[in-house]
C-alpha cells in the first residue's frame, strides 16, 4: 500500500504513524489475497485486533476525505 500511496501528490504529508498503518494494512490485504490463506488469517486474528484494524481504516479515509476538501 505504502508502494500506491507514494504516488500520491501529498504522500509527504502522511505522518510516520499514518505509513505505519499502510505497512500494517498492506499485511492483510496480501493475505488475504490468496484464498488458501484467507482461512487461516481468520482463526488467528481475534476480535480485538480486528477492531483495532478497521478503525485504522475508518481513521486514514476519514484523513483522506478531509484532505481532499
């Protein structure tokens, strides 16, 4: 993700914790990507850190629409 992002005009502006949540997303995506995977990320991500990654995908939308305006 972070690849894609950096082809965006304002790449420079996204914080260190902001391309820190690309690498984390970018992990999900990948796997989830090959249906032989998908399963197993399944069982090992728990309720809790699935939370944690869908509000850091509401946050950096949110961050997105804003920046845009």
């Amino acid at each position: 993700m972070r690849r894609l992002a950096k082809r965006l005009s304002f790449y420079e502006e996204l914080s260190q914790e902001q391309t820190d949540q690309l690498d984390r997303l970018n992990v999900y995506y990948i796997e989830s990507r090959y249906t032989e995977t998908l399963e197993e990320m399944k069982k090992a991500i728990g309720q809790d850190e699935a939370q944690d990654i869908l509000k850091e995908c509401k946050d950096m939308i949110e961050w997105l629409e804003a920046y845009k305006k």
